[in-house]
DNA sequence: GTGCAATTGCACAACAGTGTGCAATGTACG
DNA sequence: CGTACATTGCACACTGTTGTGCAATTGCAC
C-alpha cells in the first residue's frame, strides 16, 4: 500500500536518473554527444535511452529544467532576507557555485544554436533576480561599474565559468575556487578588494 | 611584370576571402554551419568552396590562422614600450576589442570539441603574453586578486566576451563599449575603480 | 516458478552532411 | 576570337545520427 510504483520499475528509474546524470556530464564534454555514446556512458543500449525519452530533445529539456530548478533553488535560498547587495552577491555566488558545473552545460548549449526552444527564456527569471540585485547594488553605491546591471549580470555569469574552467585545468584548487570566485565576482562589481575579501571571510 | 596573377584569379581571390569572412559570420552565428550554409552565405555553390578548400577543417584552420594573427597584432602593437603593468592591459584590452567579435569564433570552436587540433595551442603564445603581463602586475602590486595569474587571464578572456554578447543583446552601446569592457577588466584585477576610469579616460 | 515490465539486440528507413568527379558555362585578358 | 581559369550544376558514394519496430531475454516481485 506504500506508493511503491509496480513491477521493478525501481530499477527503470534509477536508470532514468543514472541516464540523465551521464547525459549531463557527457553533453558537458561534447554539446554533440550521440545518443549512442550517452547509452554507453550510462551502460546501456541506445534503445533503452529512447524507452525513458522520446527523442533527444526531450531528453536535453529535462535536462535544462533540472538545472535551471537546481540553479533558482541554490540563488533564492542564499539570499533569502539578506538586504546588502554586496552579501546578498557574496551569498548568491557561493551558493550557486556548486551548480556552476551543471550550470555549464546549459551555457554551453545555450551558446549553441538553440537546441532547445527557449533555454535562455526558462533561464531569464533567474537572471532577472540577479539583474535587480546588482542594479539595487549600483543604486545604492554598493557597486560602481560603467556597465549598466543586465550586462554586468553577463558579466558575473562568464566569470563564474572562467574560473570553473580554471579549476577544470588545474590552475586553482577545488576547495578554494568557490570563495575565489566569490571575491573576483564582488571585485568586479566594483567592491573594493579589502571589503570583498572579509565578506567573503564572514559570510562562508 | 607586376605580381599580378595570371588569367582572371583576381575574382578567385576576391571570392576566397568573402568566403572567409562569411564564413567567420556564419560560424559564429552557428558553430554547426554546414559547408552549404556558408557557400550559400557567401553567394556561391558549395562546389565553389571546396575549389578553395580541400575540406571543411582546412577553411576552419585558416579562419583561425587569420584570427590567432590579428589579435597577436593588436595586442603585441598596443602594448610595445608600456612598463606600467595598468595602462599595458587596459591598453591591451582597447586594442583587442575591435577584435573581440572575430576572437569568439575562435572561442565557440575552442569550446567544442577539438574542431581542429590544437586550437588552444595556437593561441597559447597570445594567452602566455597576457599570463605574464599579469603576473608581473600582481608582483608589484598594481593588481590585487585572490586568483592566480593564468586563471585570472582565464577570467579577462570571458569578461571580453561577456561584454561583447551584452553589446550584441543591445544592453550597452557599441561605442562605449570598449571602454567600458576595459574598465571592468581593470577593476576585476583588482584596479581601484577611480584609478580604473582614469586610466581608461587618459589612454584612450 | 510465474508474470510483468524493463531491457536488449538487431534491423530498418530517413535524413543531413561531407568530399569528389565531370561536363557545361561564364569571364577576364591578350 | 581564343586561351586559361574560375565557377556552376549536377551526380555520386560514404558516413553518422535519429527514431521506430519487434522478438528475445533478463530481472524483480509475489
């Protein structure tokens, strides 16, 4: 009577999962990954794939919502009551830097042809938040920069996958990049570096 | 006497760097572009590109070849006899920003995988330089930044193009674009923002 | 063990793109 | 005009990928 869901459909959605995670990392390494070698990525024929997604595209757009979901989550948890722009930023790059490698993937396909219809719509509620973040932040003097917020909000974004790709290459640790990037990010929004570094120190 | 090609190639070179620079638009618009796109593009049949290049990687190292070239050029001619590690990347930055549209390409193909082999190495030498300049600019304290000086680099690559993808959305002005781009930079090293603007106002 | 659903292994058609061959056509230049 | 070359318009073979169909097989649950 428990909702236990018939047959051994478990293992058909742990293969679902194992499947979309492999697709995610595989799309990762090449936007144009085959169907074929996601299925073997994920240890299983191409015919099985197909049996949890109808076509390719369904299979990225599922994709793309988990992400887009897992990236709002991290951003409106982090900055939950915090009215400083300068720690609401800090707190928001902190915390969305654990998804900046899913995050990747969506950049990189979003950069592409639009593989699927909209990604940068179903993204633009969460860039928005970051736009009114940083234009307040200007407003009040808490940033200072030429550009105006929506491309400063570029800004901030391309930076986060530089020093992602930084870490991927070996030029920074791990376990330091997340409060690395936080610093460069506040930097550039024009916080000067002293003040960026002890937020950074208090808030992580 | 005159170097002059025999029989009418002048209109075969014509064609061949139309289709190069096609080709360039085209590859950017659409990493994907098939051979037919760009012939298509460039006012000409498909058969007519493969006159000119043996194949689709032979256009495509070419296209690099040029672009690697001219931003060596603008960065290399704008940074000549320039001690002051500041005003050499703001400079530097200045220079490369006409390029910066062109430098994408290289950038989406980069990204992808290895379209052609040794993408990346190419523009080593480009990267190195700035590497260095970096370095030097973080020894004398000019610049201030928790980031080692080669992911930094890695982060003044990506705010180039941040900027340009903001310029091509319509959020910032094309003309004050490169201004503004080098302002950002600057600060993201670390720069005082006052000091940063002043550099900017005074160079360019 | 029986049954049910997922998975597998093949086969297939359809499509898009690449690179090549060749004859016909166009075009500048002397 | 005639030569030389670039361009065109097919045609072709080849490859890789997608999505589907169907029978056989596996594995879990009861």
């Amino acid at each position: 009577m428990t909702a236990m869901t018939t047959g051994n459909s478990s293992r058909a959605d742990a293969n679902r999962r194992r499947i979309l995670d492999v697709a995610l990392a595989e799309l990762l390494r090449d936007p144009d990954a085959s169907m074929d070698q996601i299925a073997r990525a994920a240890g299983v024929v191409r015919r099985t794939v197909y049996g949890h997604f109808p076509s390719r595209e369904a299979l990225i757009s599922t994709l793309v919502d988990g992400a887009v979901e897992a990236l709002a989550d991290a951003d409106a948890r982090a900055r939950a009551g915090v009215t400083d722009p300068a720690e609401a930023l800090a707190r928001s790059v902190l915390a969305l830097w654990p998804v900046a490698d899913r995050y990747r993937l969506l950049i990189a396909l979003a950069q592409r042809t639009v593989t699927v219809q909209g990604i940068r719509d179903r993204l633009a509620p969460v860039r928005d938040d970051k736009v009114r973040l940083l234009q307040r932040g200007l407003d009040e003097g808490a940033f200072v920069s030429p550009l105006p917020a929506p491309a400063l909000a570029y800004v901030v974004e391309q930076m986060l996958f530089a020093v992602t790709e930084a870490v991927n290459d070996g030029l920074l640790a791990a376990e330091e990049a997340g409060r690395s990037a936080t610093v460069v990010v506040l930097t550039a929004a024009g916080v000067p570096a002293s003040r960026a570094t002890a937020l950074v120190a208090e808030v992580s």
